[in-house]
C-alpha cells in the first residue's frame, strides 16, 4: 500500500510536536557526532599510513573551512 506524503507529513509534523526540544537537541548533537565520525574514517581512508596526529590535524582543518574535501 502506498501512503500519501501528505500522510507522512502530518505524521512527522505530530512527532515534531511531540519531541522536546531537549531531545531534538541531543538528536542534533548525535547527528554532528555521527557525521564527525563519518569525516574521519573518509580522512582516513584519504591518507592510507597516516598517523592519528595527521588525520586529527586534517580534520581539524576541514573544520576551519581549510580543506575542500
């Protein structure tokens, strides 16, 4: 069966609601600490050999916007 987006979208709106902004918040921290996560192993697998210093280094220069990748 095929449900309307127009029935998701009511659905997501009500557990919008519903969610405390307490826990949309840590939602959005696991998020970013997921993507971080994410980041690093693709650093990682960038730079093959490369020392945990490098690869926190690079990563800590993606974040100032240094690096496009």
């Amino acid at each position: 069966m095929i449900v309307p987006m127009d029935a998701i979208e009511k659905n997501n709106l009500e557990n919008d609601i519903k969610t405390s902004p307490e826990t949309k918040l840590l939602q959005a921290i696991q998020l970013m600490a997921s993507g971080f996560q994410l980041k690093r192993a693709a650093l990682t697998q960038r730079t093959p050999g490369a020392s945990d210093e490098e690869v926190e280094a690079a990563f800590l220069a993606w974040l100032r916007g240094e690096d496009d990748n």
